[in-house]
C-alpha cells in the first residue's frame, strides 16, 4: 500500500496480514471475485487514511470487512441485474455473520482454526484453480494472498506490467462463479504444488524484496510462514509442506544478521551468527529432519536439508560444503531451476576451488535471460574475486550493481566493487 495516504509501516503490516481475510469472507458471502477485491482495496485505502488520524479500531479486521461490505454492496445494488441476488443473500445472512471477533473470540472451524484462516486458506486453494494456467495460479493468489502489486508480480515474472495486469484479470474471470468452499481431499492434493510454489515465492519476496529501498520485507515473510503452516495442520504427513516450512523457518531464522546499522547488506559469510534465532534453528532444523521421513526427498526436503547445513555451522568455515554439494547434486536433478543450479556453483567453488564454480557459471549464463542474471553476474564477481581477477571482479560487480532493482543490494554491490579499488 501507498504510504502517500498516510499509513505507517505498522499499519501496512496489519492491513497486508488482514487483506486476504477479508477478501476471504467477501467471496465466501457474495460469490463474486473481481468486484469483491476492488471493494477490499476501497476498504484498505480508506483504512490508510482513517487509522492514522483516528487509531486502530480494536477489531481491525471486523472494520475493513464491514466497510469493504458496504462498498461491494454498493456496488451490486447498482447492477439491476444482481439486486435480487443481492438482497436475497442479505435476508438470508445476519448482518453481522461476517463481522469477525475480536482475536481469541468467536467460534473455532474445523481442527480448531479460526473461521478467517480458514477463508485465507479457502482463498488460497480457490486462486489454485485447475481452470488456471500455473503461470496465471501463481500471479492471482500472490495477488489476492500474497498482496503483492501487479508490478512487483511482473518483476518476480521478468513480464510487463500491462501483460501481468492482463493475466491477472483474465484469470480473475476463469475462476468467477466458482464455489467458494474447501477443496475435496483429490482436488486438494492436485492443486498442492500450485500452492506451495506461490508461499515459496511469497516468503522469497518478502525475504529479499525484488524491488525498492528495503532488504526485508517482514510482513510478506511472516505471512507465507503463517500460511505454510495452515497448510501444514491440514497435511500434517505431507513432506513437501513439512519441508517447506522447515525452509522458510530456517532462512528467516538469519534475518537478524542479514542487514547492519544501516541497512546495508551483510553476506552469509560475514554474518555475526550470534544474532541467528536459535530457536527458529531448532524448530527448522527438526522439521527438515522429519520431513526427510515424509517420502521421497523432494525439492522442498533437499532445500530445507541445504539451509540446516547452513544454520548448524558455528562460523563459516564450519560448514559442510561437501554434504551440502552433494544435496545440490539431487536437486539440480530433480529440478531445473536456476536458483539451485546457481547454488550448487558456489558449492562447487567452495569445494573444488573458485575456478570449477566460475566454469559452472559460465555454463549457466547461456540459460537465463539478460533480466535474470544479476545474481549469476554478483556470484561471478565473488568467485572472480576469490580467484585474484580484481578488474574482471569489479567489472561484475558493477554490472550486477546496475540490474538489480533492490536498493540495498545495488549499495552492497557497488561497496563490494569500491573495496578492490582501495
């Protein structure tokens, strides 16, 4: 959300955690998905302009449902064509059915969960519908869930804002008139990869943000761990939930450490691990561990595997390289994944020497496109370095400097470029 209107950070955070919710309840009661997320971007806006001036109502979440209502409400009773659907669902529903309780309020859903998490997660799995296209699944539920904007959606897709706005609305049309209810165990199971790849992708943007002046966006991160593990207490015994969430716990568990007094990034390398929350490790470390009990490992098992090698070394030069490429190993063949293939380079550099890594480098270069490859060109740099080509390193630095959106990263890059100067 635009800070022009007002908001604090504090309150970005609390209208991002509450918008799913809300867009949740809206759709369960109405049916009606596109006109129903106008009516929840009405509501957080007036909510940006409201809560600064007025403070937080105790129920922040029952005040945007019954504002973003009245705007939906609205807006129907203008279209002849729904104001007898409109006011047939208004007489059969109490006026305050969708006010929500106040947190520890209210009546529990199934398994004890809360009736908002269970409209978070219904919205989830509806934005997952198999009429999408993974490509157009993955952009409207971290458009609808995650709360990203239609132009942080089409950095993360290396796509145009018009084209993403575009594939944003028709998938918005493919799933309207669908109903809006927890899918069955087999449809369920069939959208579960479409799910957890978009928490994934929630959870790394919030973890390193694609664009803008913050490294970290907390909200976003917080908010793929929470949803992960709802997903999780619906499949308890599932590997790939149980590691993904072991993943992101893990990571996150870094956080304190990632950034200096000033906001500049530090490398994991260079981190005072000191700060890494050590309960976090714990808990990570034992799901990744259970997970690996959970079937076959997959890419979620391997990766969290990876980052529990990472988070139990004391200092840097603790850590397992060899073990670590070998996880690698499994999983650039189980996936084709930039990302991973760009890891298991640096653990080849850091086992084989820093000129194995760079020749894994190059080979992966010819595979990505010109807008993907800042990271490859930042790790080039490092190996460069490592192996004393100093101008070359520089070289790299700066370029990768120049195409990457994150301020942060771009003043680590350009710092890291200025240091072989002097």
């Amino acid at each position: 959300m635009d800070r022009s209107d007002g908001a604090s950070a504090s309150d970005e955070d609390l209208l991002r955690l509450h918008a799913p919710q809300v867009l949740g309840a809206l759709v369960r009661r109405y049916g009606h998905f596109d006109p129903a997320e106008d009516a929840v971007q009405e509501a957080l806006i007036a909510a940006a302009r409201q809560w600064p001036k007025e403070g937080v109502p105790g129920n922040p979440r029952g005040w945007l449902i019954r504002v973003a209502s009245r705007r939906l409400t609205d807006r129907l009773r203008s279209d002849t064509a729904r104001r007898r659907r409109e006011e047939t669902a208004a007489a059969l529903t109490p006026a305050d059915a969708f006010v929500a309780p106040p947190p520890g309020e209210g009546l529990a859903g199934p398994g004890g969960r809360a009736p908002s998490e269970d409209d978070t997660l219904t919205l989830l799995f509806l934005c997952c519908h198999p009429a999408l296209s993974p490509a157009a699944q993955i952009a409207l539920t971290l458009r609808a869930v995650g709360g990203l904007t239609t132009e942080e959606i089409a950095r993360a897709h290396l796509v145009g804002e018009a084209t993403m706005a575009q594939r944003i609305s028709r998938a918005k049309r493919a799933v309207r008139g669908a109903e809006f209810r927890a899918p069955e165990p087999e449809d369920r199971d069939r959208r579960l990869a479409a799910v957890l790849q978009v928490l994934y992708l929630i959870f790394n943007e919030g973890y390193t943000a694609t664009a803008g002046p913050e490294l970290h966006r907390t909200d976003l991160a917080r908010e793929a761990i929470r949803l992960t593990r709802a997903v999780r207490r619906l499949l308890p015994r599932e590997g790939r939930v149980t590691g993904l969430l072991a993943l992101m716990i893990l990571t996150e568990a870094r956080t304190p450490a990632r950034t200096g007094a000033h906001g500049e990034l530090i490398p994991l390398d260079e981190q005072d691990r000191s700060l890494w929350d050590r309960t976090a490790i714990a808990e990570g470390t034992a799901l990744a561990e259970e997970a690996l009990t959970q079937g076959p490992a997959g890419d979620y098992q391997l990766q969290a595997a990876i980052a529990a090698l990472h988070d139990e070394a004391g200092r840097a030069e603790d850590t397992d390289w060899p073990q670590i490429l070998a996880l690698y190993d499994l999983l650039v063949h189980r996936t084709p994944d930039p990302a991973a293939a760009l890891g298991r380079a640096v653990a080849v550099a850091m086992v084989h020497g820093p000129r194995a890594g760079l020749a894994e480098v190059d080979a992966l270069a010819e595979t990505l496109p010109r807008e993907g490859r800042y990271r490859l060109d930042a790790v080039r740099a490092h190996l460069l370095q490592r192996a004393g080509e100093l101008k070359a390193a520089r070289t790299a630095y700066l370029t990768a400097a120049e195409h990457t959106l994150s301020r942060p990263e771009a003043r680590y890059l350009r710092d890291r470029a200025d240091r072989i100067d002097s």
